[in-house]
C-alpha cells in the first residue's frame, strides 16, 4: 500500500509544538480590520493550541495517523 499524503492545505496551517500538541493561528487577521477592537486585533495576532475535537481530524489530515 502507497504511503499517505500530507494535506498541503494543512501543512501550512499547522505546526506541531515539542510535547506533540498542534498549533494553530486564529482567523479573522487578515483583512477588515477597521471595525474590530484593538483588544479583537490583539488576541487574535496569538497563536493557539487545535480543539480536543478536531486534534484527530488534523493528525488525519498531516498524515500522522
């Protein structure tokens, strides 16, 4: 059986931390930033961890599984 590809999608997305947990950066950043808070602004610019619920998903989708 041929190996499994990496979503490339994801790949670009997605970036695994030292202890193995998925990072993720939020959306909402890229554009129409004029009727968002600055506090909106800021938390958004941070970088987070994937859901419990969607940690599978992703590990399907850069072939980790």
């Amino acid at each position: 059986m041929p190996k499994m590809k990496t979503n490339s999608g994801a790949k670009k997305r997605f970036t695994l931390t030292g202890t193995g947990k998925i990072k993720r950066k939020h959306a909402f950043h890229s554009h129409i930033l004029t009727k968002k808070t600055k506090k909106q602004k800021r938390n958004l610019c941070y970088s987070t961890l994937v859901s419990s619920t969607d940690v599978s998903q992703v590990k399907e989708l850069l072939a980790m599984k």
